[in-house]
C-alpha cells in the first residue's frame, strides 16, 4: 500500500471536510500518500486527480460542504464505467479508495471492490440511514440547524398561539425529525418508522392549548409527507391557526459540530488503519460507541439502517 | 402621566420583549406604572392587562418571540372598538399607550390618538418597512438569520456546482434580500423596487461559473414571487442545475442580536422621555442614526419607508 | 411512590433544565407528583420545596442554566444536616429524590440513599468526569462553545502567525480539551491524563509553522496548569509570539445543542422509569450507547471517570 | 490610476475579508487591477505583493480574520522604512493604497499621504476606537460575540445567585463594554470614559438582589483594569458571591456578522470610487448613517473618537 484516493459523493454533510482531512493525514502520517479524487465519482472516472498535502488539510476542519466537490453520476451504475474508475485509479497508482458519503456512494464502492478493487465506505450523510453504523457524518450538525430553527419558530408561535408543522429532512428515516422534535418540545413527531393519526394529532395540541400551551409543534420528516400536505389535512380536525415550513437544503450546510468534527475524524484514521493492517472491502461504523467495520457487501445487502424508535415513544412520555 | 400602558402587535420580531423591557422600566425609573397588554389590540378591547414589575423584566431581553403576544385583530378597523379600547385604557388608568409593532400595529395606534387617547408607536417588523425610521426591531436578527441559511446553503451548493433561489422574507421591501444578499456574495439580488430581467441573471450566472465560481445564489424577496415560480422561470434561460429554498418563519424570532437590543432599548426610553415631556401621538424611529419622533398620523399618510436601492447597485459592482 | 422531588446541585450544566422537565414530565406521565427543590441541598434542608405543573416545563428545554437553582453548600457533608433533608422530604411527602449534578451531588444522593431514603443521581456537569456514564448532561454543549471560541481564536492566531494557548475547563479531566481541541485541528492537547513535554510541543510547532501552518494552538485542560503558565514556560523554549486565553466560566451556560438535550431527556425518563420499578439508590449512566444504572454508593467508592485517552493518540496521527 | 494595493494591518477585526473583497472587486469592475500585499506594512517594505482575482474573492466573505494576514512593524514609523514601501509599491505600478485597519495602520497611510502617495483608510477594527467614523469594521460581530458569552454567564451567574465582572476588550474606548452590556441587562458597565464608584455599583447590585434579581453582571472595559482587580476591589464593598471573566482574543476573530459584512463592502467600494474620481489621503467612514471620507492627516492629527456615551446614561435608566 502507497497510495489511497478519497472521494466524496452524493448530498454533501457537515463533516466531511474533517473527513477528508482525517484521512489524508492519517495516510501521510503512516508513510502513505492521499490523492483527492474531485467530482465524486464522475471526476473518478474523468481523472480529475490530484496529490492532497497535510498543509492543504489547514483549516478544512470547521468548514460545511466538501472540498473535493461531489456531483451526481448515474453513469457509475455501468460495470464499463466502473472499470474505467478502476483504471485511473491505477493510472495514478492508487492503491486503495476510501469512499465519503451516502448509500448510492456505498454502492458505488461496493461495485469497486467486487470488481478488486479495495475501497471502503466512510459513512457521511445528514439523514442518519445507512447501515453498518449508529452514527454518519453530519447528522448532529444537521440535527442541530434543525433546532435552531425549530427555537426560533417556538418564539413565533408561543407569540401568536399558532401551531406550526416543521418539516425537516430524512427520506428515508426519522431521525432528524426525532432528535430535533424531541429537543424542540414537539408536541407530535411524525416518521416513516411508525403509524400517525392526524386526528389524535390535533386533539393532543388542542388538550395542549387548554392546559396554557401557547402554541403546538410537529416535527415532521420529509418521507412521510410535504409539510403543505399535512397542514392541509391537520386543518381538517382543528380550529387552531397552523403554518407549514420546509426547512429543505439549508440543513446541510455550515460549520460542523464538534461531534462530528470528532467523529469524522475518528472514522477517516480508523479507515487507514484497517487499510494499513491490510483489510479492505468494508463500510466504517460506529456501533454502542465502538469503532466498527463490516464487509460493505454484506452490509449493503443484508442490513438496513435501524431508527432508534424507543425516541418516539420516549417524546410521548415527556411530551403528553 | 401617572400610567402608560404597552403592547405588541402583528408578526413577532426579535427585540421586541427588549423594546418591552425598555419601556417599562424606563416608565419605572421615570416613577410611572408600566402595564402589559396581551394579545394585541384583542387584549386591550377584552381588557387583558396586569402590571409589570422591574424584576419581571429581568431575563427577558435575550428572548425572541413577544411576552405581551400578539394577535390578529381586523376587528380594530372598526370605530366602535376602538373606542372600547380606549374604554379599558381608562378604566385602568392608563395615560399613554406604547405599540410595538408594523404597519398595522401602526395603524390602530394612530386611530386611538386621532380619538384623543395618546399613543405612541415602536417600529417593530423584521420587514423593515415602516415609515418615519431607517431601521425597524428585528431587522438585523432576522437578516443575520437569513445570513446563516445563505451561508450554508453556499457550503451546498459549492459542493454540487448549483445554484440555489432562496426567498426570503419582505413582502413589500426588498430590505432582507439586500442586506443578506450583498453579505452571503448572492450572484442576484430580487426586490420589489427594482426591474430584473431573469435571462439576464442566468447569463451573469453562466459567465461566473465559466470564470470558476463553483456555484450560484440568488436572494429573492418574498414580495416579487415564490423561489418556486423564479426557479420555474429561471430554468428555461439556463442549463445549470438549481434549487428552490423559502426560509419562511424561520426568520422572525430567535436570540436577538445587539444591534436590535440596543435599538428597541434607546427606542423604548426614547418613547417614555417623550410621553413624559408631554408629546405624543408620535411614530419613534432612528433617521441618520439619530433618535426621531414623527407625527403618527403624518408619517403613515404621507410617507412611506425607502428602501435603500443604492444597495443594490453596489452589490453589482462587488458582484459582477 | 406518589412524589418524586429534584434537586440541581454544584455547577450548572446547559442540559440540566431538559432533565428536570424530563423526570417532571415522565413522573407526572406516570401518575406521580413532581416536587422542585430550590438551590440544592441547601433548599432542601430549608423546606424551599414546591410543586411542578407540567405547563411551567413548556419553554425550558431550551433554557441554559437551571430554572431550581444551585446553591454551594458544604454543611451537607454533616450526617445531622443531611436528616434534616430527609425530614424536609418526608414533610412534603416525597418518597425519592432525583439529584442532577457532578460529584459532590452524587455524594450528596449516595448519603441520602445510605439512610434509606431513595436517591437517583443524574449527571449533570460539563467536565463529563463522573464514574458510571460515558457522556454528562452540558459536556457537548460546553465542548461546542469552547470550539466555537477555538474556531474564532484561529482566524486570529493566522491572521497574525501567533500561537494560541486556550485554557478550557476540565479540572480533573481532559476530555473538553480532547473534544475541543480535536475538532479545532490543535496542535497540541495537553491533559492530566497525559505525559506532556513543552519542549517537544515548542519544536512540533516550530515544524509546523516551517511546512506553511500560518498559527499555532495549544488547548490546555484547567486541571494541568493555567494557560499563563503554560505560556510562560513554552516561551523558554520558542520564539513564536504566543498569547494566553482561559475561556473561564463562559463556557457552562447557553443554549444547549440537540444531543445534551436528548441525553438529559433520556436520563430523566429513565430514572423515573426505575424508580416505578421499585428500584433505587442508582446511578443513571449512558455506557455504549445504552442507558444504565448503577449502585450510587459502588459506584463513586469503587470507580473512577476513564477519559477516552485514544482520542489524546488520534491527534497527534491528524495533527503531526 | 491604473492598480491600486490593498493591505491589512493591526489586529484583526471581522469583516476584513469582507472589506479586502468589496476593493479588489469594486476595483477590477471598474476597469483597475487589485494587489494583495501581504503581512501588513512588514510585506509592503519586503516586496510581499501579488495580484488579486475575482474568483480568489469567492467564499471569502464570510471568514473572520484577515486573508492577506497582518503583522506588527513598529520599524515603519521610520522614514526610511516608509520610502522604501513607496518604493515597492512604485516597482509594482501600484498607484494608490488601501489600508485596512486601526489608529496604528492609519498612521501608516497617513504617512505615505504626506510622501505624495495616495492613500486611503478604512477603518477595520473591533475596538470602534477610530476617528473619523461611527462604526469600525468587526466591532458588530465583537459585540455580538461579547454578548453571546454575556448571556451564557447570565444563565450560570443566575443559577448560582452569583455576580460576575466581565472584562471585555476596549483599550482605549468603551464601546464594545456599552453595547454588550446594555444588551445584556448589565448592573453596571464600567468605561475610560465616565466616573465610576465601586461602593456604589456594589450598593445597586445589593439592591437588585434584595429586589428578587437572581444574579448581578457588570460589564468592564479593558481600558479601566483588569476583570481580576475589580473583583478584588469589589469584594471589598460587598457580601455577595463574585466571579471574574476575561473575554480576550476571542472576541477578535468568526464570521461577521450581517452588519459588518455590509458595512466592509460599502467602506471598500466607496473607497474606490473616491480614487477613481482623483481624490486620496483619506479616512473613510460613516457618520449619521452616511458614508463619508475625511483627510486622512486631519482626521488623525485633531480629531478623536467620540463614544456615545449616552448610551451609558441610557442604561442607568432601564437597568437602575
């Protein structure tokens, strides 16, 4: 081993950045060289390569987004693309890939490393849902704009009595939803993960309002419905004055936290130390707080990302 | 002057419980009695109204949100209860009336003085948009707000090379989209005061990302269209990728930032100062960064808040 | 049981109001009564006991600080003054007592529990130094405040080529400084866990500043020495223009972030939930990621706060 | 005119980058080229100059900090120091400079003024300490983060009844100790430039409390003594439990705000417009909300910083 490549692809999350950085630093301080690959894996298959230095990884660490860009490649489902990625890869004499991002990049470097090539998945995402890990990169950041925003609204509708239906990110999962609703005092959190009833929705801010409440919240994740569509529908069992909000793509973006940073940074060194000790073909995690690594195969096809649902009904007992 | 009586109306702004704060303790200081009208003008007709204490004015100037609440009201259009307001303000014993809020809340104090009842009104909208000040409460929370959204919505979109709409809030003053605008390097900033032609903004869009801008951002005020429709519109001149964003009541309440909590403390003080040499029937405002004080009725029938445009051609010039 | 009661004791931790409105919540979810003791142990002796509604816990989860209050209070230590507590709760009926708060509070719940009387201990402090949890109620919020400050501290420190020397708060454990100074890319951490040598730190930025780094940061653990001192000693062995900063008491307050908000959350429910379960005399921990409980009296005699001393060996690997 | 040169210099204030940006943007749209100088007056003499890009003035905007670093160079109070600057800046083709930055970088083009070499000062500074201008580049987002640790104290001197003197920067002004602590609900803010009496400031708190305040806060600037000594003093009129802060170089550096990032755009490209129309040796500002540009020998040789100290008598009446 010599050489690895870090690329990053699909939606960006905080955190990134301290990933990559975490990476290529940790490869440079085992004797090792990183490569950036640009463009995720579009620029992969383009070659749009080029050698990372440690001085470069300077003040990475704190910003959103990713320095090494990412964008959206459907061609990477072909096995010729793919072979053609292999092939800059061994071009620039690159050893190993350690892969930044969410499911579709999983797959991407799933295809990799059936076709022999080592690559493994670091789990960077703001939806929480990939599996092989409790925690991805991002997802506190964004769990943490959420409520910053989820606050604010609080003020607004304590000020005018209203009920507001927030709806954060998650396709495919709740968590954003759970963790911001749970934080925000939401009277109702509503996910994919479980069964809703508009109706006793509205009857619980309405016994809410008549014990002084001056407002309602429901958090809702974007897999389930469009925040328009469930005020909609809200208003059919109440007489409180509603609003919808999309918080959408400003849930990204800014600063990471400190977990994050952390995290990332414990996951891209602990992905070239496996890389070191001569593993490959796995998707890092963290599982009850330990580091982890499972075959991305494996993982990929037999696992699916578990929302800790005990948060749900833990919101209905302190928020009743 | 033995009593003045406090209230907040229309849409919640940041600083206003600094504007409260300020006018009762003033009052206090002063050897008034300063008394707290909930829920607006509902609260004044329905005689909703306690005293306040200095110490309940402890703790409360960091808050976002109004603790008087506010309250829709289209009721108070009509003489009749109006004068069942000025009913409860004397029944209380209250001598002066301070509203803290837009162009509404500016209205109903104007027909209470043109009733004879003295009343005083406290620029407070995030819109920016009252006549008779250059700067409103919550003005610089809410675009320090939207700042942070466009601040992360640009770690986005550089990552993915696209371009972002954002619409902020401003329904009849582009005040929001300028500020934030020219602060996050917005390629395009959209206002009611101002022509804009979309193929236009696509080009310079196109011709930045040539020169290697990784990305592209417009700020739309709420009051020109929705993100959604500019997006739609916006599509047909270009070939780059983009996204619609509304931030929505995201922007209204929150921490406070100094600026509004020195503004909304000097306008609460002004307030008082002037009641208490005998004026009223005022507009408070701050014009070249010098306290003012306008005739209510005056400043609302014969002027009307001037957005400052020269902003928007500078942003052409640092954002070509 | 019919009555639980809460104490805050010891420093304040943001995190410690969602965990009073937690176990009120949950208890009251549950059937029981909730009784609030103001200014810890000291309130306690002193009968300053009252009954909490449910709608007083509306609006403080997002409130730094503690809405009970905390009182110094070393008479406790005294088996009479501690009777007196006992007799206070049985005065009010009280048939456990939950106590948020370090050590000197858990020793307080363990005394409590040592003469029958039930006692749940919650850990609450920003140090994140009490046996038997893995993570304190208020550590991610201080950690991201210190962070924030590191972050600023850095635009500066290369803004002009000067070495920081950031004293965080940690009295006897490192873990802010691990936490903080991973995230803020330090270039060194130096912990009471951990051997450290100025010289080599002196020379390991010298180096640093010779590949191009523009500043240097040290962040100092409290419990080492103060960052006077610190900066008085590396000066013997550098000739960098260094500056001292001791982040002091700003960071135990402020809003706290998503993650102390479920864990207090999670905390709260789950010491009610044991105590319904007959169960008691606990230590309410998260170890791996699961809630646990351990015997208070083991475990402050018999264990001791593992800081997590790999994170201390991932930096120098990132940070080189 | 045909390039004009950009420096920083002093300590570094936010809005920097933001100012850097607004000159060598407003400059090459109107048809000039921009020079970056690095590291202050020590890079002018040493011939550390380079061409400024548009798109290097992407993403920069919302940094703290200074892009083109600062130095100290007490050695450019010589003549012959000085010539040689000219000298480098003539070998560049450079025809007038823009210095950014405090009393110490204005000197600095004041005499490059008087050799004949145009140049302007844009006043870039958090301490807001600059003649010739209201408002100074960085002393909003100082503020702002003064504040923010102000509330978070607040949280902890309330939960603990506790009282602490924070000592916030302003070695020659009070500005940043006024706007802070007026925004934070201060007993007593302590400037260079009023009187104050320490019994008596004891005396108010001791009456606050004994009124039901929970906590007291005073608020001191740099310039009066340090945080340490006034608690010192302090103790000696009063019974009440007293901590001291000192804020320090945190307050320097983070994104600026909206306000500062304004402000430095407008400050930046008025600059070049000046220049453009045949004028130089000035001091750029903005007084009573208007930009306007004063000579800059006069400015430094008989004018003074005026702090509002209204704003001190201002908080004696809402926070008595």
């Amino acid at each position: 081993m010599k050489r690895i490549g870090i690329l990053t692809s699909g939606g960006d999350s905080s955190g990134m950045n301290a990933a990559i950085r975490a990476i290529a630093r940790s490869a440079i301080s085992a004797g090792l060289e990183a490569y950036g690959i640009n463009y995720g894996f579009a620029g992969l298959v383009a070659g749009n390569i080029r050698k990372l230095d440690s001085s470069e990884m300077d003040g990475v660490i704190d910003r959103g987004g990713t320095l090494l860009y990412s964008a959206r490649f459907p061609e990477f489902a072909q096995e010729q693309t793919q072979l053609k990625g292999i092939a800059q890869l061994k071009k620039f004499g690159i050893d190993a890939l350690v892969v930044i991002g969410g499911d579709g990049s999983y797959h991407g470097a799933e295809r990799l490393t059936q076709h022999g090539f080592n690559s493994v998945g670091v789990p960077g995402t703001i939806d929480n849902d990939i599996p092989g890990t409790d925690f991805t990169i991002g997802f506190d950041t964004a769990v943490n704009v959420a409520l910053d925003a989820l606050d604010r609204v609080n003020d607004t509708a304590t000020s005018h009595q209203r009920t507001f239906v927030v709806e954060v990110m998650g396709r495919g999962a709740g968590d954003i939803a759970l963790w911001a609703g749970i934080a925000a005092d939401a009277d109702a959190i509503v996910i994919p993960e479980r069964e809703y009833d508009i109706k006793e929705i509205a009857e619980k801010i309405n016994r809410n309002y008549a014990n002084g409440k001056q407002h309602g919240l429901i958090v809702l994740a974007e897999g389930v419905m469009s925040a328009a569509d469930f005020k909609d529908k809200l208003d059919e069992f109440s007489n409180f004055e509603t609003r919808a909000i999309t918080l959408g793509h400003v849930q990204r973006g800014g600063r990471p936290t400190a977990k994050d940073r952390v995290l990332a940074t414990r996951f891209g060194d602990y992905a070239i130390r496996l890389l070191l000790e001569g593993k490959g073909g796995l998707a890092i995690g963290i599982h009850d707080n330990q580091l982890v690594a499972t075959d991305i195969i494996d993982t990929l096809e037999n696992h699916k990302h578990q929302t800790d649902v005990s948060l749900y009904d833990l919101n209905e007992r302190v928020r009743f």
